[in-house]
C-alpha cells in the first residue's frame, strides 16, 4: 500500500518525493557501481539507448549489476508503480543520467511523449537520486497537475527549454526517490555547478505498451538464465505481446532523438 499522503500528491500532483529512501549502503553500490560503468564503457557510455549532449548517460543496466535487479525490483516501489499504472505493469527501461557541469535544461516533455489513454496512465518514472538535487545541479523540474492535461508541452509551448509559470524544482538529499506518473511534463534543470549530478530512472509501462527498451533482446543470455522467476515477469521476457509491441515504431523517448540509422538490437 501507498502511503496516504504520496498517493494524493501521485493523484493530484503527478509526482511525490520520498527523502532518504535508499540506506547509506546501498547508495555506497550504486555509485560505485556507475562510477566503475561509465570509466569501462568510456564513449560507448548509453549507446544502447540515445546519447544527449552535455550530460553522461549509461542504458541497459539490468545487464549490468545485481544491484540494479534489486533497485527495479524494490517492494516499497512497485506499491508505488501499481497506484499510478495498475497492476499491469512491466519495467521498461533502467537508465543513468549524470548531467555535467554547464548542461542545458532538457526540453519540458512527458515520456514515451504519450498521454494517459481511455484506459488511464501507462507509464511511471522512479527517479534515484545518486547525488543530492540542489536548486543549481541540475534538479528535474515538474509541472503539477499536468499528468491529466492529456496533452504534450510540443504541442502548445513556443520554447520547451524555457522556465514554466507553474513548474517546481524538486530538490533532495542523496537516496531520495520522485515517483513520477510520467505523463506529468518534466525534465532536468540546467546545472549552474562544478559538479556532476547523477541518478538512475527506472521506467515502468503498462504491459499492453512497448518497453523503451526491449530487455529481451538487450540482456545477455546468462543474465537471462540467472533472473529469478519475478524478475523475467518483471521485465516480460515470456510474453508474447511484448514481443509483438517491440516491434512497434511509436516514440521512445519524450525528447531524445532516434538515431537516423537503426542500431543493431
Ligand atoms: O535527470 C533527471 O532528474 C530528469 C531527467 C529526465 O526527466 C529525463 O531524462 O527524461
């Protein structure tokens, strides 16, 4: 169950903070474990998903440490997922983002750029704050309430970069969570800091819609073959439709452009 007062703030607002979430241990895994990715991968950091300049990012992670099998699987979280999407859910995708000393604000956008259908909301975004959000690092910024416009900030703003009126920043310790229904118009902020700022973003999407990226082809056939049986239900990698969705061409990314030629997975 989700706490009262979060799944009003999920309700009206859109989105709701948890401070302090993570322990100091698993907060100590998680940024080592990305801080030893991004020195291995280098350049090729995120390149099985879209790169996005002034920022680093890393995709595919559930490939990539138990770690973050854990963290996309966390109980107190999926409560969360359930309250926003229903109980048909599958995770999506499990992204890092570090934005970088000078990066610009994201464009304003909803992701999947979707809006909730006849059936309500598809998609919730769980952000994990590797490192504190402070006004000037680079903290996402939210519109409260527009989960429910049923309408894309493209669609009616002439600078999508731009402060809007209504827009909060949400600021808070490291291992702090935002549950987002993701339908909410958001993005990162411009970091004004010498320091980086990095979080993880495990998507979830309703299971009659495609996943952002398609684990089944992503992940290794070993990492498949350890997965306990939750966690292939998880990430859908017995289901028929999701296979079927996968090859589907809607957007998966509420901004980030595609590559102009198809990737190989
Ligand atoms: O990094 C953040 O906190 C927000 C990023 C975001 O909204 C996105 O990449 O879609």
């Amino acid at each position: 169950m989700v706490p009262s007062r979060h799944a009003t703030e999920l309700d009206e607002l859109g989105y709701t903070l948890i401070p302090s979430f993570a322990s100091a241990d698993l907060l100590a895994e998680l940024r080592a474990t990305v801080a030893r990715l991004y020195e291995i991968e280098g350049e090729t950091a995120g390149s099985e998903f879209r790169l996005e300049p002034g920022c680093l990012r890393l995709a595919n992670l559930i490939d990539k440490g138990e770690v973050f099998q854990r963290v996309v699987a966390a109980p107190e979280m999926l409560a969360f997922v359930r309250h926003v999407i229903g109980p048909d859910f599958k995770l999506s995708s499990l992204n890092c983002r570090t934005a970088l000393p000078g990066c610009a604000p994201q464009p304003l956008h909803a992701d999947m750029g979707g809006v909730a259908d006849e059936r309500g909301p598809w998609v919730c975004n769980i952000i994990w704050m590797l490192d504190a959000y402070t006004p000037d690092n680079g903290p996402v910024r939210v519109v409260p309430g527009s989960h429910r416009w049923r309408r894309l900030p493209a669609s009616e703003l002439p600078d999508l970069r731009a402060h809007h009126p209504a827009e909060i920043a949400v600021t808070a310790p490291a291992g702090s969570v935002v549950v987002m229904n993701a339908h909410t118009w958001h993005g990162g902020l411009d970091n004004r800091t010498s320091g980086q700022r990095t979080a993880l973003h495990a998507f979830y999407c309703r299971r009659d819609k495609p996943q952002q990226q398609y684990q089944k082809k992503l992940l290794r056939p070993k990492v498949q073959a350890a997965l306990a049986p939750e966690l292939r239900v998880l990430l859908a990698l017995d289901d028929p439709l999701n296979d079927e969705l996968a090859t589907s061409t809607v957007p998966r990314s509420g901004f980030l452009a595609a590559p102009e030629r198809p990737r190989a997975f």
